[in-house]
C-alpha cells in the first residue's frame, strides 16, 4: 500500500514540520507518473490517427487528471500479476465513469471513436510499462550528485534508526543518509556504526553549515522539549529543511493529519478516514450502489427465499448481533444456510464441510448469494458497500483481547466485501494469525480508502466469488 502523506503543522518557525514520510521529488514522480501517463497516451492516440487536440480533449484531460492524481491506480503488489491486476480494474473504472459522464452530458460525438478505443488500450500497457521501469529508472536518476539531497537525524534512539532505515531503503527519495547527531555515547550511539556517529547534538549547526546538509530529521522524544527549542535556535542559521518526526508516530497511524481549534494545532493519530466530504462522498455512492444492486437482484431475492425455506425448517433470513461503526451493536441480515442460528455468547464458525450446512446453504455459502441480504443493510445506514466485514459479537469479544488495535476497524461502517477478503483472507479464521491478517488489511483500507479504491475491490469481489475460494 501506499505510504501515509506528509502531515504539516502550522508553528512559529515555518521551516518546522510534522513529518509522517517525506515528500521528495521521488514522491512527486510517483503521484504524477499515472496522470502523465494516461494524458500522453490520449496525445499520442489523437496523434495517430490526425485528430486535433481541441477543447474537449483538455476537458478529457483534466478529467482523467483529477482521476488519476496521485497516482491512484497501481499500489504496492506482491507480484507483476497483482500490478496489472490493479491497473487494469482501476483503469477499468475511470473508463466507465468518464463513458459515463460523456453519455449524460452528450459530449461522446465529439470523440473519434477510434481514438477512444485506442487510448483505452493502449492505456493500461502504457501504465504497466511505466510503473515496471519507475524503480529501476528514477533511482538512477536521483542518484546523480546534482540531484541528491543530504540528510542527518538528531537522536540516534529507535525512532531515529528506523527512520535511517527507511531513508536508507526508499532510493526514490534521492537522499544520502549522513548520520546521526545524540548526546548519549552510551547505548544509543553505540548501536550505530561509528562512521555514523557524527557528534552530540552541540556540534549539528556547526555540521550542517559546513557540509551543506539539505534536510534534518528531529528525532528526539517530546520529553526532550527545552533540548528541541535549543536546537532549532541553533539551527536558525542553516539553510536546511527541518522535520519533527515525534515519538507519539511509533504507534500505528490511522488517517493521521493536522487540523486546528481556534488557530492551535490539534494533531488527529486515529479518525475515521469518512471525516467532512470524504463521508458524504461515502453515505452518496452506499446508496447508490446498493439502491441499484438492489433494484437488479430482487428477483433472485425472491427466488433465494423460496429455495431457503424449501431446503430446511427455519426462518428465511439469518439475523445476527455484529459490531457497528464506532462498536455499536447492529443487526446484520443473511440468507439462513444452517440448521442453526447461533447469536450468543459462544458463536462457532463454519468449517469445512460443517455438519449445521444445508446443501442449499452450501452453494449459497460458495457464492456468496447468503449475502445479498446485507445490501438491505447498506439501505438502512447500517453497513457499508465496501469496509471491514462484520464479525459475530462473541468473535469480536475475544479477538480484542487478543490482536492490538482490533477495534480500529470499527472507525467505519462494516461492508459486504473488503480489502481483506480480496486478498485471501476469506471464510474461517481458525487461527489468531489468520485474523491478525484480516485486520492489517482492514486497518490499511482505512488509512488508504478512496472511490476508486472501493471500486477496485468490488470488481476484485466478483473475481474472488467466481473463483470461489475459502468459502464453505
């Protein structure tokens, strides 16, 4: 997934900043490389085929930059597979919106169609081949002397040495790590190799004039106030950037910004990333997927119920207790496939071939048809399209004692299909590993949530019910 976004804060000293990752030009690249792709391709498409790039191919352009910045549609992946997997749908569903949007507003005639169909193909390959070459040409790039930027970090404890670590690993930085500055020779400096241990923290303005060093990275603990205050007046007199990276960002990060209370600054370390527009945005594509799924599916609804009560004795729907948004109890609709109802203090998850499993339960199960009951849900405001899948009170009860920030998950609307279950992690978790996966997956679509995102995982949604896997 893609890193967390700087955070800046508003302070007296304005080269001060809040600092999650730096921005680097190597950043800048990354979030631009889509956009400059997919426009360039349009160029060369209208090129081709001698059409004239007029006023609504700037409109077409602006549209699809909006779309696409920064760099949307292709994420970290494991493999090449899951790249083009990603560009590909994500490619997929800006075409159908910007189809979409020339449909209702009858601009589409003002295209030659064999520009569109072009530009559509050639899209993707052109995307796939740029992110393939971004990690091993922009490296190369930064690498050069004039381009390199020099960095040191005051404080050589945990927090400092994992922040070398990452400058060190990330090449599209394009920054050289110079080392560190600390007081303490003990312990802490004795940790790093001694080519990196450039002194105490006395010594870091007089460094950094002399050597020219671009960016310097504060990573003391807060504790350290007055030593902080000395260091950045030492530090007036250099021409360096200067980044606050405070000890508070060792803990897990969700949707983490900067926000303020009558002009002081408040900084935000756990929020719901459906926070002003983002959630009208939210709640606004809810109902509209589900209204329309569910104006599609009634029949099979209908058809469904009758084959439920048919199949065994009970009730039509499966009603179950699960844990809403913000940890209040809801109830959460499904199509019964067992002989039971389980909605205690003790609930048992399915197995594989679980002797409760109806035989028309278990071809609801594999397809994931026992769920279209949720999109009643979405309807209601209860759940989400896309979001954390619910699970049963009782497995929520005791997989918080057991896994760090489980409740996290909870920041937001639960959904009928996630992030998690696109990637595996679908069905029975008979081990606490296997949920400690879910939840990682639940908590980076929390920090990495957009439209486009959700839009990817229901078109992965429908790949995974076809396959069919880890479902019984």
């Amino acid at each position: 997934m893609q890193a967390a976004p700087e955070i800046r804060a508003r302070a007296s000293e304005p080269r001060t900043r809040l600092l999650l990752s730096q921005p680097g030009r190597g950043a800048l690249v990354r979030a631009t490389v889509d956009p400059v792709v997919a426009i360039g391709t349009l160029v060369a498409a209208l090129a081709a085929y001698g059409a004239p790039f007029d006023g609504s191919c700037l409109i077409l352009s602006l549209l699809v930059f909006a779309m696409t910045f920064p760099g949307s549609l292709a994420r970290d992946s494991a493999s090449a597979g899951g790249l083009a997997f990603d560009i590909v749908t994500g490619w997929i569903v800006i075409a159908a919106l910007l189809v979409l949007l020339g449909w209702a507003s009858h601009t589409l005639p003002a295209f030659d169609p064999r520009v569109l169909f072009a530009w559509a193909a050639a899209t993707p390959v052109a995307l796939y081949a740029a992110h393939r070459l971004l990690p091993v040409v922009l490296p190369r790039v930064l690498a050069t002397e004039a381009l390199r930027k020099t960095a040191v970090i005051a404080g050589a404890n945990d927090l400092g040495r994992r922040l070398a670590r990452h400058v060190q690993a990330d090449r599209l930085l394009g920054v050289r790590f110079l080392g560190y500055f600390d007081d303490r020779a003990s312990g802490r400096t004795q940790s790093v190799p001694a080519k990196e241990n450039l002194g105490p923290l006395s010594r870091l303005a007089d460094y950094c004039r002399a050597n020219r060093v671009d960016t310097i990275y504060i990573a003391l603990p807060m504790a350290s106030q007055p030593r902080i205050l000395k260091l950045l007046e030492d530090l007036r007199d250099t021409t360096a950037s200067i980044y606050f990276v405070p000890d508070i960002f060792v803990f897990d990060l969700i949707q983490a910004r900067v926000d303020s209370i009558g002009g002081l600054p408040v900084v935000a370390v756990c929020e719901t990333p459906f926070y002003g527009m983002n959630g009208l945005v939210k709640t606004a594509s809810d109902f509209l997927l589900g209204g329309v799924i569910l104006a599609l599916v009634a029949p099979l609804l209908a058809l469904i119920a009758i084959g439920v009560k048919l199949s065994s004795p009970g009730p039509v729907l499966f009603k179950q207790r699960r844990y809403g948004v913000d940890g209040r109890k809801i109830i959460v609709y499904k199509f019964r496939t067992m002989t039971v109802a389980e909605d205690g203090d003790v609930v048992r998850q399915a197995t594989r071939n679980d002797s409760r499993i109806t035989r028309f339960g278990a071809f609801l199960r594999k397809s994931s048809l026992d769920e279209l009951p949720q999109f009643i849900n979405v309807m209601q405001g209860r759940m989400s399209v896309v979001g954390p899948r619910p699970h049963a009170v009782a497995h929520n009860e005791m997989y918080r004692k057991l896994i760090r920030g489980y409740m996290i998950r909870h920041k937001v609307k639960p959904g009928i299909t996630g992030l998690a279950q696109v990637n595996g992690m679908r069905g029975e978790t008979d081990t606490v590993e296997k949920m400690q996966k879910r939840v990682e997956y639940d908590l980076a679509y929390l920090r990495n949530w957009s439209v486009l995102l959700d839009l990817q995982i229901i078109l992965k949604t429908l790949a995974v019910v076809v396959k069919g896997s880890n479902a019984y």
